[in-house]
C-alpha cells in the first residue's frame, strides 16, 4: 500500500502535469495557427510517430522490466542501440521525403529532411526516463519528465506566435525536446549510476515489442494519414481538436502502466492465474472510475469548445461522442501485465489482429464519412480491442 500510495502519487502528478500542458498546447494551435497549418503540422507528426517505430521504442518497455530485475547497466546498452536504429530511421525519412518531392510537395519533403536530422536524437534519450521508473524513484522522473514538456511546449508555443507556419514549429518541436531529454539522460546517469550487471535479453526483447508495435502505431496514426489524402489538412485540423482533450485525459490515466511494471514483473506464473479474479474486479473498477470522467467530460465539453476552441466549437458533438471510448483507457492494466510478464506470443497477437482490424475500419469509413468516420472507426476499434484483450488473457492464465 506504501509502494501503491508513493508511486500512484507522483505518477498522477506527471500525468496531470503532461495532460494539461498538452491541452494548453491544443489551445495554442486552435487560436495561433490557421487551420491548414495545424493540420499539416499533425500530419507530420503522424507520419514521425509511424517511422519513429523502427526506432525500437520498445526497448524502454524492456529497460524499465531490466533494471526492475537490478541490470542497471542496460541503461547504456539501451541508448546506444535507440540511436543506432534511430540513424536507419533516418534513412527511411529522407526515402518518404524523396517520394513527396517527387510527387512535387516541397513542403512534405523539407519536414522530412528535418525530421531525418532530429531523429537519431529525439527518442534516444527517453531511455533515462524508463531507468529511472525501473529503480522506482517516480519522484524525481514526474519532476524531469514535467520540466521537459513544459519547456518544449512553451517554446513552441513562442514559436507559433512569432512565425505561425509549419517549418518553424516544426524544427522547435524536435530541437527542444533532443536537449531537454539529453539533459535528463546527463543527470540520471550522474544521479543514479548505473551498476549491476548487462541484460542479455534487454535487446531482444526490446526489438520484440518495438517491431510488435509497428502495425500498432500505424494504427494510431493511419486515421490522419487519410484525413489528409482525401479530405486535406483542415480536415486533420479538425478532428485534431475534437479529439484532443479526450486524448488528454487518456493520458492522465497512463499511469497504470509504469506503476505495475516493476510489481507484475516479478509475479509467477502460478501466481497470475490464481489472483486472476481479483485482477479483472479491479481493472472492471478502473473502468467504472473512467466511466464517472467521461460523464464530466462531455457535460463540460460544451463550455470548453466555446471559451477555448471557438474556431471549431460546431464540432464538439464529435469529441464528445469520441468521449465515449475513454473507457477502454482500462486495457492499459491487462496490457501491462503481458508486458511485464514477457507474454512475446501474446503480445504480437495483441498488436496485430486488433490493429489490422482498426486500419480496416479507417479505409472502409474515413473515405465516405471524413472526420465522423473516422471517429466512428476510432471507437469500434477500441471496442474490439477490449474484447480481443480480455479473450487472450483468459486464454494465457486460465
């Protein structure tokens, strides 16, 4: 209960800490950008999040398990092999950024580029924040973890009002956070310095849950992908807003995750299987307590439209209707425990047929119903993805 207390209270710190200064971001762009720049802008990073999985973003999942287990050494073998990867991330950018040049979209192809400089760098150094949740000092990573994206969006948010166009925001969104989490990478090392031994495993395993999540992160990103190329950048804009304070409050209930990381790592298999009741009554609670949220939300979404999004405040029956799919948010704890329990065979099943069926759903309805659609097929998908869940868990421990 002391564990639960210490680690849950600094956790929801960090997570309200993110949670609003990603919505005062939101605001930022809703009000100083036109809508065809945001829309660009988050195209972009669509297409950064999707090549950023060939990064091996995994490899912090499996760092934080690591030094859970007292490999403290890992952390550098960690950061070395996400900038290795990060490099060939690169060359995958400059290979999209020819294609739009090609295609005679100069804009596209100058974000590329930038994009292809940055990378190598920019999730490099995430490896600090995962070392450190796996020593289980939350305290000292809320407060970095805090720091880092309120100096990087309070730079891009002076950015956005000097010069409100798509490369200079562009180039402020990769440049502060690359020095912002280096600097963090500096002090956890000199901090807590890393000791014990290397884990074998921390490469292997780490490659096995990035290239798992490939088809994954696709499938978060696909949805604006496709706004962009049938309906164009004001469409993305859009559906941007109406989904943002749902998404930020997605990620205030985050949480879960780094919390039973370092618990569930240790439990056997055995011992899973018998406490599986009492697991599913407190993830069905936590998704009761979502429940109770979405209920505010989308009474209060209303006023929040009108007062900090009045350029596109006829949508907010879009975003409270996406409200509806924060419940799912619950999966988080069942995922954690796949993780955790290095369940590799279940975890690519997790990560493939849901987000192949999610991919399906944006093709079928973003085409004929735009940013409806798109929202519609966002909640479907996240349907079947609590259905598939809780079948293959039942499977695994039954």
């Amino acid at each position: 209960m002391v564990y639960l207390f210490h680690g849950s209270f600094w956790l929801t710190v960090s997570q309200v800490a993110s949670s609003l200064t990603g919505f005062l971001l939101a605001i930022a762009f809703a009000n100083l950008l036109p809508k065809d720049v945001y829309g660009t802008y988050r195209f972009i990073l669509s297409i950064v999040a999707i090549l950023s999985a060939f990064s091996l973003p995994g490899i912090n999942s499996a760092l934080t398990r690591s030094v859970a287990r007292g490999y403290g050494l890992s952390l550098i073998d960690a950061t070395m092999m996400r900038m290795r990867w990060g490099v060939f991330t690169s060359l995958v950018a400059l290979c999209v950024g020819v294609y739009y040049l090609h295609a005679g979209n100069v804009q596209i192809a100058l974000c590329m580029t930038i994009m292809a400089v940055f990378v190598p760098f920019f999730d490099t150094f995430t490896t600090a924040s995962a070392y450190v949740q796996g020593l289980r000092n939350f305290k000292v990573d809320t407060i970095a973890s805090s720091l880092i994206q309120i100096g990087a969006s309070a730079g891009m948010a002076i950015v956005m009002y000097v010069h409100p166009s798509v490369i200079p925001v562009l180039i402020s969104y990769f440049a502060s956070y690359c020095l912002l989490r280096f600097v963090y990478y500096l002090y956890a090392k000199r901090a807590f310095p890393p000791h014990g031994e290397h884990d074998s495993e921390v490469f292997s395993y780490g490659a096995h849950l990035s290239f798992m999540g490939i088809l994954s992160s696709v499938a978060a990103n696909m949805d604006k992908i496709l706004l962009f190329h049938y309906l164009g950048a004001t469409d993305v804009a859009i559906y941007s807003i109406v989904t943002a304070a749902p998404e930020q409050l997605k990620n205030l209930l985050r949480n879960v995750g780094p919390l039973a990381t370092p618990k569930l790592a240790g439990a056997s298999h055995e011992t899973l299987r018998r406490e599986l009741s009492p697991f599913w009554r407190k993830t069905l609670l936590f998704a009761l307590a979502i429940v109770g949220i979405m209920v505010v939300y989308i009474a209060a979404a209303p006023f929040l439209f009108h007062f900090f999004f009045p350029a596109y405040e006829p949508y907010v029956w879009l975003s409270m209707l996406f409200a509806l799919s924060l419940p799912t948010v619950a999966t988080y704890l069942p995922i954690t425990l796949l993780q955790a329990q290095k369940r590799t065979r279940e975890l690519y099943l997790f990560n493939t047929i849901p987000s192949v069926v999610q991919i399906g759903l944006y093709f079928a309805l973003i085409p004929s119903f735009g940013v409806v659609g798109a929202v519609v097929a966002w909640m479907a998908g996240r349907f079947f993805t609590v259905i598939y869940l809780v079948l293959l868990i039942e499977k695994t421990y039954r």
